[in-house]
C-alpha cells in the first residue's frame, strides 16, 4: 500500500473531524495505536491527532493501516476464503487480512465506500513553486505504475505517448514521477525527488493524467481535473472522484486481481483508446 491510501485516510479524517460537533481530532490507525505512513503528507493538518493524542484520549478513529484499508471488503474476501479453502477455514488459528490477498489472488471492494479529497496543506517553498508554475499552461502525466501495483493497472507506454504528441500540440506536456523511470518521447520530466515535491506542480497543473493511484488522489487533493485510466482493476465509484474522468475500458465489474496478469483488466486497458483520452483531455482543459 502507499501514497494514495495514505491519502484517503487523511482524507476520511478531515470528513469525520467536519462532521463531528465537538470538533475532535481524528486519529489514523488501528483503533490503538496512530499509522502514519507518510507523516510528511500531515503538514498543517491540525485536525489530525498526534500519537499522544491517539494513545490517551476518547477520538474518532479512521480505522486504515497497512493490512486493513476501508475501501477493501475484508468480510467478502474472508468468504472467499473459506469457500475456497474449507479445511484451512477450520482452523483456530484466524487467517490475518495481511495474508488474504496473497492466498485469495485478489481483493474485493466495499461499493458503498466513497473517497474525500485530502485537504493537503503546502508549505511557503511549495506555495512559490506553485505560483511559479502556475504563469505557464501545463499538463502533468504519469505514463508508469509503481512496481509492486496490480499489472491490470497499466495502460500501454506508446499510447501514452501519442496522447503527449497529441496534447503537446497545444499545451505544454510534462511528465511527472519517479526520476529513474522512462521518458516519453520528446517530454521533459518536472524536477521532483519525492511525492511531497509533486503537489505543487500538481496544484498548478490544467491537468493530470495517469492511472489509478497515489498520484491521482494528490491530484484531488490539489483541486486538479485528472483523466484517470482505471481498466477493470478497481471501480471508480470507490476510489475515483466526482470531477475526474475515470476511464475503465467499458468494464462493468472490477474483479480486484492483483498479483497475476489478468485478461478481463487488459481487455478493459486495451478498450481505452488514445483518441478517448485525448478528447477527454481537451474537454477537460476547455472547460
């Protein structure tokens, strides 16, 4: 898990702490102990308890850690579990949510789960870099999916780069992400050594396009209108956002696989066209 749960989390905290009456802080974890992965994304979140906070007082929780994410369906795939594995059900010894999808090859969704986007708070450094960038017209794309993401989450690398050709005819096209990846053909890559280094550029971007994923969520978090390739990996209505477009190829149902290639994702990925996502872009940027 990474960026982009983190992100939800922070996210479900700041809906929880509005809608609460007393105005508490909320704490992020188990419902023990405060997990915080990525403490660098809490700057200037002071709706956000602190591990003190979280060990000593009557909070809110946000019940999201690494084994356990709100938006997986963890009672489906224990199901699943002992429909497929009768006699290893029977044991006293309880199946953890960390090792379910690894034995189940797959996760399930919670359908009536819906993201917040994460009030991120950017520092006087972040806030020049934005103001700078944002003098000029921009898109920001992702053309790759971090290593260890579910392969039904990539769309090809040449069609990302005829959608940067395309866009690139009349609108600055810059590639955003990890400094060791691959460049698109004639695309200049923004100077960022970290995800936080991301989000002022994604707040001066028109647009931002790439898979689902961390950077997509910090995209909402920046206000920035996003096309968001999704497949059939994970169904948008869970963790896409009402003012992105979210592409899945014509794929009714997501089926979760995740650690397998899987042809219901790469049909979805193969149905997502270069020409769809540019007119997308366009409408987008228009607007």
């Amino acid at each position: 898990m990474g960026y982009g749960d983190e992100l939800m989390a922070i996210g479900d905290a700041w809906r929880l702490h509005q809608a609460d009456p007393q105005k508490r802080r909320v704490a992020i974890g188990d419902g023990r102990c405060r997990r915080i992965d990525y403490p660098e994304l809490t700057h200037g979140l002071d709706f956000l308890a602190s591990e003190a906070e979280a060990a000593s007082g009557e909070l809110p929780w946000v019940i999201s850690y690494r084994a356990y994410r709100p938006y997986h369906d963890h009672a489906a795939m224990r199901r699943a579990f002992r429909e497929r594995h009768p006699l290893r059900s029977r044991l006293r010894r309880r199946v953890p949510d960390t090792r379910l999808v690894d034995l189940l090859g797959f996760f399930r969704y919670r359908l009536d789960y819906r993201p917040a986007p994460a009030p991120l708070v950017l520092t006087d450094a972040e806030q020049a870099v934005r103001e700078q960038w944002a003098q000029r017209r921009f898109v920001l794309i992702e053309p790759h999916c971090k290593q260890e993401a579910a392969p039904g989450k990539r769309w090809p690398f040449e069609r990302y780069a005829e959608v940067a050709q395309q866009l690139a005819e009349t609108i600055e096209v810059w590639q955003v992400g990890a400094p060791e990846t691959p460049l698109l053909p004639g695309v200049m890559r923004v100077p960022t050594h970290s995800f936080r280094d991301v989000l002022p550029f994604l707040a001066a971007a028109r647009l931002y396009i790439g898979p689902e994923g961390g950077l997509h969520h910090a995209a909402a978090a920046m206000k920035t209108p996003a096309v968001v390739l999704f497949g059939g990996y994970t169904p948008p209505q869970v963790t896409g956002y009402d003012f992105h477009v979210c592409l899945t190829g014509n794929s009714d149902e997501a089926c979760g696989v995740h650690h397998s290639e899987c042809a219901h994702c790469r049909a979805a990925m193969t149905a997502i066209t270069v020409d769809q996502v540019v007119a997308e872009a366009r409408s987008l940027l228009d607007q």
